[in-house]
C-alpha cells in the first residue's frame, strides 16, 4: 500500500533555520556596515591627495607659500572668512572658475563682484565695504584652477547648511547688507562664501536656497589649518578659548567659525547639536598630536597643514573624523 503523506518541514525545523539565518546576520550585517565606512574614508582620503595636489601646485606659484587659513573678520570674535574657505577659494575661486590674482585672502574689498556657484543667474554686483566678500572680477584668462572640479566640488554655505532669512544661525556675517541675486537688499545670513564638501554628504541642498541643485547631497565643508611658524608649543591642557593670544603651531580659531554652525540637517533655524570641537577645542590638538615623538608634544605635519573631514557622522570632534595624516 503506498502512502500518501506529504512530506515537509516541521516547525523545529523552520525555527531553527530562521535562528541560523538571524545568527548569521547579525554577524555579517555590522561588518557590511564598517566596511562601507572604511571604504569612504578611502575615498576621503583620496580627495585629501588631490587636494593635497592642489596645495603643491599653488605653493609653486606663490613663494612656496601655502594659502594662509586664518579667520578674518573685523569682529572681536574669530570668526567670518575663515580657513575652510581660503582653502576652497585658493584652489577653486569662490565661482568654481579658478584663484583671481585680485584675490589675495584679504578681509575688506571696497567692491567686490561674487559669482553664483548654481550657475543659474548673472554675476552680481555686491556694493559698500564688506569683511566676507573678495574682488573675482579679474579675466578668466588670468585665473588658475588647481585641482579638479569634478574630484574636488565646492558648495556654498548657504546651500550646505540651508539657512533661512530671519532669526536664527547664521555665519555672524558683518553688520552691513549686501544685495541678493535677485537684486533686493537682504541682511548677511545668507552668507555665500563657498567650501570645499567632504565625501560623505550628510547634508541636502534646499530647493528655496539653489532649484538647480535641490536634492543633492552635499559634503560637510573640509577643515584647512596652515601651520604657523613663528610658534613652537603643542598644548593639549589649555582651552585655546580661554587664552588672550594663541601660541600653538596650530590655530583651533582658524576654523572657529564653521565648528560654531551646528549640524545642517537639523530641522528649523536654531542651532540644536552643537560639535563637539566646538564645545571642547582641546580634542582637536590632541587628535593631531604626534605619538611617534615622546620628547614633547607636537603635532602631525608641523610645518604644512592639517586638513579634517568631519567623517561618516559630520560631527566635528568624534572619533571617525578623518584627516590628512596616518593616525
């Protein structure tokens, strides 16, 4: 007699199976996980190279000097055009276009043209003394690109960190109002002085700020300290915020300002997160302390510069951040 049961899989069965299965994924899962990380800190560093590049070939052209990265600005505090965007400005032009040799990293122009980096509207025309703005209207003939702007993009502020209007974060830009692309007065809280964006895009492009770019996600800006060398002291003890005079090779201040923004992707226009470099500059010196040498302190790259990319989390100050040197 032949039997017709049917035979299949007891519950037994597919439970331990699916235990298997849920075993093996939490395994593999976070190893995907810090493999994609890894990955883009590959490729961040790979932007550090051709901005690096970039660095060499306008050292070249300018008395073997690299570009200067201090905060300039007629206000008491360290802020304003800051190190970030003479990095941005010394390698790409603040239109993308190339360095103008009218630019020299100076805080006041007494007129000065600023070019839209959206590409969606003529070149305006910013009039009256302003500590943000520098004079790009040299010929294109006479301006220099050093590196690429397909590998090496650079974004706007404004763009980045989605500003509105009225009340709330801003750059703390001078007290003086400039015009907009549309031609009407506006306050400085838009600021548009532009950067260099890291690879790990944690930010969107608001449609209100740049149709042309709305959606696109865009990198946190790229920290650039150039050493300083007339200073000889590595402190890691003292809050550089609370000294009346910097005496470090490297200069927290430099980019004192972008650390102050807070996060671009929070919702709203009131600073929520702040960095955690900004609440505690004392972790960036120690993070860029050299442990190779014992005798002293001092830091990676003492007579260059320290480039810093905020990392997968576009926290300043955490432990994934990502810079120019072995760490």
């Amino acid at each position: 007699m032949t039997s017709t049961k049917t035979k299949g899989f007891t519950i037994i069965e597919l439970l331990t199976v699916m235990s298997i299965i849920i075993i093996l994924m939490s395994v593999l899962v976070p190893g995907l996980a810090r493999t994609r990380r890894y990955a883009k800190v590959v490729v961040q560093q790979g932007q550090f190279h051709e901005i690096s590049k970039g660095l060499e070939l306008y050292r070249n052209d300018h008395q073997e000097t690299y570009p200067d990265s201090g905060a300039t600005d007629t206000n008491a505090t360290p802020v304003g055009y800051c190190g970030a965007m003479k990095l941005c400005e010394a390698l790409l032009g603040q239109d993308g276009m190339g360095n103008s040799p009218l630019s020299n990293f100076q805080a006041s122009q007494p007129t000065t043209y600023l070019f839209d980096l959206c590409y969606i509207s003529s070149p305006t025309l910013y009039t009256g003394a302003s500590p943000s703005r520098l004079d790009l209207a040299a010929s294109l003939r006479n301006r220099t690109k050093y590196v690429e702007s397909d590998s090496v993009k650079a974004y706007r502020l404004q763009d980045i960190y989605n500003w509105v209007i009225t009340t709330g974060v801003n750059f703390y830009a001078p007290t003086a109002a400039f015009k907009t692309d549309d031609g009407s007065a506006s306050t400085p809280s838009t600021y548009p002085n532009a950067v260099i964006g890291d690879v790990f895009q944690k930010a969107t492009i608001n449609a209100t700020h740049c149709p042309a770019r709305a959606g696109q996600k865009v990198g946190m800006p790229v920290l650039y300290y150039k050493a300083d060398s007339s200073k000889i002291a590595h402190d890691t003890t003292t809050d550089p915020l609370t000294t009346t005079a910097n005496i470090n090779i490297y200069n927290f201040d430099d980019n004192y300002a972008i650390t102050k923004l807070g996060c671009p992707w929070e919702s709203g226009v009131a600073k929520i997160t702040d960095h955690p470099m900004f609440t505690d500059p004392r972790f960036f010196l120690t993070a860029i302390t050299n442990d190779k040498i014992t005798s002293t302190p001092r830091p990676h790259n003492e007579d260059g510069y320290i480039l810093l990319s905020a990392g997968w989390d576009g926290l300043y100050g955490t432990q994934d951040d990502v810079y120019n040197f072995a760490k």
